[in-house]
C-alpha cells in the first residue's frame, strides 16, 4: 500500500539498540502520569492513558510503577506538574525535527535543545516552520515475518488507514483515536504487536543516501532523546534499508 516515511520504523530500530532502560522508565512514567492529570486516571474513558499505560508495560515498566504514575497524575499522590512543549528545528540535510518535551522548566528545556542542536549541525526554527509538515497518527509496528494479507485483513477491518513495508517490520498507521481499536484486532488475530503510539507522521520525506549524513543526524536524534525533558522526536528523514543498515552497523 502507499507508504509514509519509515520514521517510526528507524527510530524504532535504533532505539532497541541505544535505549537506556533507566531513562527510558522515566519518560514512559512521565508520559503516564500526564496523560492521567490531563484525561482522568480511567483508561476506559481516556484513550491516551490506555495507549501510555500500555507503552510503558510493553517496555517491561513495573505494574506498581505505572499505577503510582497514575496516581501522581490525578493527585492521589503528589507530584511535579509538568507541561507539553512541542519545538521545532532542522537538521543536516534539511531534516525538518518536532521534538516533544514534558518540563517543569521552559528555560531549562529550550536551552538544553538549542544547544543540542547548534553543537550537532542543527538549528532551532520558529514555531509553525516544521509543524505544518506533520499529521499526528496512531503508528502500529508488526513484525515482517507476518504475512502481509493477514495484518491488512485484522488491521484494515479494524479502521486502520495504511499498511506501509519498513524492512523489518509493517507499519500500520491510523487515526489517533483508532489506535487502540486496530491494535485489540491485531491482538484477536494472533498477529504479535511490537510497538503501538502516537507519532507525528510527515506529509513528504527528505531522501538521505549518504551514509555519513544518516550517522549524524541518528547521533543528533540520540543527543537529544538522552535529554531528561525530551519524549519523542519526530522527523521527515526517509532512507534505504541498505543506507540504514550501513549507517547503524557497529
């Protein structure tokens, strides 16, 4: 089917190689924990709840972990009170970059991206520069070694919109509020589910071929996904599996 960029594919990818667990825990908590102050501490009533809570205990967070995120989020336990802030920047190549952040300190955060993007070939952008160019969609990874007739059969049914070859894995994208539906049929079906968000999806890609250029803009996103404030960066890059897996050899 047609396809979008391979984004949620590579980043993917590149995570299960680079995730520090600890950082990794506490992003996935804090996410949680905003999600239940902003939606209420229900995930049967509020979606972006159930598709954090369930992000966190596919990363193996502890159950009592995530009930305590909930808790701080609907003030049964005290806790930080964080807010979104979504910054926009370019990098090598012309990469346009969201990069999605949860602090308690704008200054803080704004400070620590601009300079994590000026040292690596980077530059902050304006706000609504970058932002134009993506859509937020709910992104579904399966693996490849299920056959592609039975993922569309379970996942189109289910209201998913499209099923896009990354290599590795099928990606199945759909509207945010379809996210959790599509995955249950994946699940019902027996087709094993890798990973399930939300993703902001860009509407045209950059084609990096160079794999010097890949290295560092990978090495840019890693910079900056080891920032505390950082949840997620999104990114219009696009690239052969070849370019890929060069890039992210040992």
């Amino acid at each position: 089917m047609s396809g979008h960029s391979k984004w949620a594919t590579i980043k993917h990818k590149k995570g299960a190689a680079d995730a520090k667990r600890g950082k990794l825990f506490a992003k996935l908590i804090k996410q949680v924990e905003v999600a239940a102050r902003t939606g209420g501490g229900d995930a049967d009533t509020n979606p972006t709840l159930r598709t954090m809570f369930q992000k966190a205990r596919d990363n193996s967070v502890p159950l009592d972990t995530i009930k305590n995120a909930v808790k701080r989020g609907t003030g049964e336990l005290e806790g930080v009170n964080y807010e979104t802030v979504t910054y926009e920047g370019y990098a090598p190549g012309g990469v346009a970059l969201l990069i999605e952040c949860l602090t308690d300190n704008r200054n803080r955060t704004s400070g620590d991206i601009r300079s994590t993007l000026s040292k690596n070939g980077g530059s902050l952008a304006e706000p609504g520069a970058v932002a134009w160019q993506f859509e937020r969609k709910g992104v579904i990874l399966v693996p490849s070694t299920f056959a592609e007739d039975d993922v569309m059969l379970a996942a189109l049914d289910a209201g998913a919109e499209d099923i896009v070859d990354g290599g590795e894995m099928w990606q199945v994208t759909s509207q945010p509020a379809d996210l959790n539906t599509v995955r249950d049929a994946l699940d019902e079906a027996g087709v094993a589910v890798e990973s399930a968000d939300l993703v902001m999806l860009p509407s045209s890609t950059v084609e990096m071929t160079e794999v010097g250029d890949v290295k560092k803009l990978l090495n840019l996103i890693e910079l900056l996904d080891d920032l505390d404030d950082v949840q997620d960066v999104h990114g219009n890059m696009d690239a052969s599996d070849e370019v890929m897996e060069a890039a992210t050899a040992d």
